[in-house]
C-alpha cells in the first residue's frame, strides 16, 4: 500500500463528492458578479489576516481591519448566491477538518495545544 495512492484516491473523491460539485457551483455562482467577486476577494484576504492573528502569527488585527470584515460580512451575507457559497465553503472546511483529525489520530499526531497548568 502507498500511502500516496491513497491520498490521491481521497482527493478524488472529495472532489466529486456532491458537496465538493455544488460548493464549486455556488463558488462560480457568487464570482460571476464582478462587485460580488471583489468583495468576497477584500473578505477572504481580511479573514486570512484575522485568523493568522488568532494564533498570534501576525500580532493583532487592526480594529479598522475588524471593523472592515464584519462590514463586509453583512453586506455579503445579505446576498442569497454568496451566502450559500460561504455557507457551504464553511461546511467543507468543517469536513476537510475532520478528515484531517481522523488522519492525524491514525498517524498518532496530535495537534491540540497544552493545557496551561
């Protein structure tokens, strides 16, 4: 058994898994607005930004940045085609998520942080 093989089986298979097609269809969906798109580009490069500064990658996120991303969040949210697409891309991330803590476990990997003592 190569394990790359494997991995290269899953990969396929997450991409023709019918969440995968249809988090592509509302993906192509949301960007074929040229306004939707350049929002959704300025929301995604904020929401990088916040989550590296969550882990203390980046230091703080400015508050103007934050003001800026529930702005964004709103405005985007208020759209039905962008709303399913980030609803969805939420939902495989939440997937890919467990599939990579049912991976790390089988590796006996543990990427949780210590408990403060």
């Amino acid at each position: 058994m190569n394990i790359y093989d494997t991995a290269h089986r899953l990969a396929s298979e997450i991409r023709m898994s019918d969440e995968c097609v249809r988090l592509r269809e509302l993906r192509e969906r949301a960007y074929s607005d040229n306004t939707n798109r350049v929002l959704l580009d300025e929301y995604k490069r904020l929401q990088i930004q916040l989550q590296m500064s969550m882990v203390g990658a980046a230091g703080e996120m400015p508050s103007e940045d934050m003001q800026r991303f529930q702005q964004l969040a709103s405005l985007l949210y208020m759209n039905s085609d962008v709303q399913a697409y980030l609803m969805a891309e939420m939902q495989m991330q939440k997937t890919l998520a467990d599939v990579f803590k049912i991976l790390t476990e089988a590796a006996g990997v543990s990427f949780d942080l210590p408990e403060r003592g």
